[in-house]
C-alpha cells in the first residue's frame, strides 16, 4: 500500500492507493470517504478532530439510528405494495 500526503485547506489528507479484490467493498469506501467530504463540508472539522462530548455522539447516533428505522419502515411499506 502507498501511501502520499498532500495538504487541503490546511489538512493533511493521506491517500492510499488500495487494490479492492471485492468492488462491493470498494464502492462502501467510496461512501465512507464522500460521507467524510460532506461532513468536513458542512462542519469544518474532521471527525477526528472534533472535541463534541459523549453526550453529543450519543445524540448524533440516535438521530443516525432513528433515520434507519425511517428507511426501514419506508422499504417495508414499498415491499408490501409490491407483493
């Protein structure tokens, strides 16, 4: 794996050049890395170096979660119409 460091906006940013032998993985960590772009976008900050308490990420993940349970009830409703 090589690995190269360029710097964005004051942030160094590694890229890694990976070889997928599985590209279903492959397209998850493209999603993990455009997550990461809009968050930066929308927040200013990585993930890492943000300083939110527990209490924060808790709530972060509730909201996470309960948007789940939102498309899980929405594709069991479409399933249904289609059976």
């Amino acid at each position: 794996m090589n690995i190269i460091c360029t710097t964005i906006k004051n942030i160094t940013m590694k890229e890694k050049l990976v070889k997928f032998r599985d590209p279903i993985i492959e397209n998850v960590v493209d999603q993990l890395v455009s997550r990461s772009d809009v968050g930066y976008e929308k927040y200013g900050v990585t993930l890492e170096d943000d300083s939110g308490g527990l209490t924060k990420w808790l709530q972060h993940l509730q909201e996470e979660l309960l948007d789940a349970a939102n498309y899980i009830e929405k594709l069991k409703q479409v399933t249904n119409d289609k059976h």
